[in-house]
C-alpha cells in the first residue's frame, strides 16, 4: 500500500461564500480546481468574487500579477456533479443541510475514481455520520476553513471513527501545501472552533436579548476589552444568523446540555430573515453607507 496519496486536483462543490474561498486559496497553491454548482449564475459569481479577492492581493502585493492569472487559469468550473469523478480530492462545501450534502454524495459517489478522498467542509455535521452513508468511510472526513478563507491561517481536520492515516496525512499535507495550519478535532459536535465560538455569539445575544447592553455597547466591549477583531454580533452577521442558529442547535441537540439553548432572540431575526450581511440585515442594516445597529 502506498503512503500517502498525491493530490494533484481537487473538486469544490458550492461556489457560495466558503466554495469559492476554497477554490481560490487551492488555485493559488498550485492545484488543479474543479468548482461545481446547481446554478451557472453562481459559478459566475464565484469566479467574480475570486477575481476581486485576487485583485486586492495584488494591490497588497501579497501575490503579484502573474501568479493572480495562473491561479484564475487553474480554476474550471462546472454544473455537472460527474465532472469531480477524476480528481482527487473532493471538498463539499454546499448548504449546510444534512439532507443536501448527502444527495450529493450519493449523485457523486458512482462517478468517483476508487482513490478520491472525498470531505466536508461542515462546520457541526457528524463526519462519522455523513461517511457512514458513503461508500468509503475511511477516505471521509471533515475539511473545515475559517471564513474569510483566504485570511484565515486556520483549517480544522475531523476524523471520522473510520478515517484511516493515509487520508489524514494527505489532507494534512493538502492544509501545508496551502500555507495554513491545521488543528485536529475529535468528531463531536461542532468540533472546537464552533463548539467554542458560538455559545459565545449565542450569550452575547442574550445580553442583548436581557438589555444588559445594546449592540453597540456590546460590540464595542468585546473588540475593545477582549481585543478581538470583530465584535460578538457583528461576527454573527458576517457567518449569518442562520448558520450561528443551526450549529447551537446541533449543540443542544448533540450534547443534550440546556446550555447550548440558543436565544430566542436569535431564532427571531432568523424568522425574519434578517440573517446578517448576505440579507442586508442582521443586527446591523447594511443597506445604507454604513452599518446602523438594529437595536
Ligand atoms: N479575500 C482576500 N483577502 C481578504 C478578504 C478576502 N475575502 N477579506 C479581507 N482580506 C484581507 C485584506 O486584504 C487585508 O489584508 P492585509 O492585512 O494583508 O492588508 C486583511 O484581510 C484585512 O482586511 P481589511 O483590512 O479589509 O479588514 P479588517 O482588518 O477589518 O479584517 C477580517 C477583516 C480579516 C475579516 C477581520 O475582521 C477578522 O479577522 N474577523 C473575524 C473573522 C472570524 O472570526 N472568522 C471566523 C468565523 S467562524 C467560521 O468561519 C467557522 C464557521 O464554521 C462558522
């Protein structure tokens, strides 16, 4: 048995907001990208995305102009799931709904060369679960980057119960390769950053919830007193309300701890559809020059 897999090509599948960061810092690394999606609107809009990105680390002089044409020239993308079958690795990074990720696997899966490993990006999903339901759990597991992808330094990498060492050794080299740091997390719900990062959202929404303070006294107090780089509520609007609602409740629901309740203030704006920056509202409204506290 060989040692390791060399990964040459990698499929993303969703070109949302974490598929096109993926597709452009794996571009930029050197590696042959294959992005698919249902919509051929979002495909364009990625590749936009990507673009702008690319453009603005030129202007920082982070990349230079060249090497901002070849990673846009390593990219294709592509409406047709069975396009990913040849490649090697596979980074699913659509909606965050279990139902939907595995209708992908099983559309994908036939179309799969034997030696694909295939991963989620899934920020709270069960990856022992989701590799269960696949024809090979031992070349499954989670592949999660930080958002705004080509910023963050980190990636978490989750073995499933049957993930084997070579698939974890060439994710983790894949990590390297990309010039970010990989933490290893147990398969527990929402693995470390988010079983962490959100019951500290959710509590700051309860504080805005009880009226200890308003958004911007609450925002101002974490970026001020705990210098972190965005405050509380903010953050919830750049990941989206919806996606901080729905890993609270894989918390609450996965560790049965009425500690991970999420606020109802929460599942409020979610109702509304104020689900941060990707609606125009949040617990700011975007809508206008700058961001205005909606309460
Ligand atoms: N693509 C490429 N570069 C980008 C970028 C993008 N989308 N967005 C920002 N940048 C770069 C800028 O070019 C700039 O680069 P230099 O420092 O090299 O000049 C740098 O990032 C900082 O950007 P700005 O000066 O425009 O803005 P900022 O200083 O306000 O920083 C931020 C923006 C990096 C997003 C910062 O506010 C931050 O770190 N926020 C917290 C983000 C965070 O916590 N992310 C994790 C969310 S949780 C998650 O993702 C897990 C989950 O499952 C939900």
């Amino acid at each position: 048995m060989e040692d390791h897999v060399e990964i040459r090509t990698i499929g993303v599948i969703g070109a949302g907001q974490m598929g096109n960061g993926i597709a452009h810092v794996c571009a930029l690394s050197g590696y042959d990208v294959l992005l698919n999606d249902i919509s051929q609107e979002a495909l364009d809009r990625a590749l936009a995305t990507i673009t702008k990105n690319l453009d603005r680390q030129v202007s920082r002089e982070k990349i230079s102009a060249a090497e901002k044409d070849a990673a846009l020239g390593r990219i294709s993308t592509t409406m047709v799931l069975a396009d990913l079958g040849p490649t090697d690795l596979v980074i699913e990074a659509a909606t965050e709904k279990e139902h939907v990720k595995e209708a992908i696997f099983a559309d994908l899966l036939p179309h799969l060369k034997p030696t694909t490993i295939l991963t989620s990006n899934t920020s709270s999903i069960s990856i022992t679960r989701l590799a269960s339901r696949t024809d090979r759990p031992e070349k499954f597991m989670g592949f999660h980057f930080m958002n705004p992808v080509p910023v963050m330094q980190l990636v978490e990498l989750i073995r499933g119960i049957a993930t084997d060492q070579e698939t974890y050794g060439a994710c983790l080299k894949v990590v390297e390769t990309l010039g970010k740091t990989a933490s290893s997390a147990e398969d527990f719900p929402a693995f470390i950053v988010n079983r962490i990062l959100m019951p500290m959202i959710n509590e700051a929404v309860y504080t805005l919830y009880e009226g200890v303070g308003n958004v911007t006294s609450i925002d101002g107090a974490m970026r001020l007193g705990a210098n972190h780089p965005m405050g509380p509520l903010e953050l919830a609007d750049f990941i989206g309300l919806d996606t901080c609602l729905a890993i609270m409740n894989v918390l609450h629901e996965g560790l049965a701890d009425t500690k991970y309740r999420p606020c109802p203030l929460l599942t409020k704006y979610v109702e509304a559809g104020w689900l941060g920056r990707k609606t125009g509202r949040g617990f700011y409204d975007y809508r206008g020059e700058t961001p205005v506290p909606t309460r």
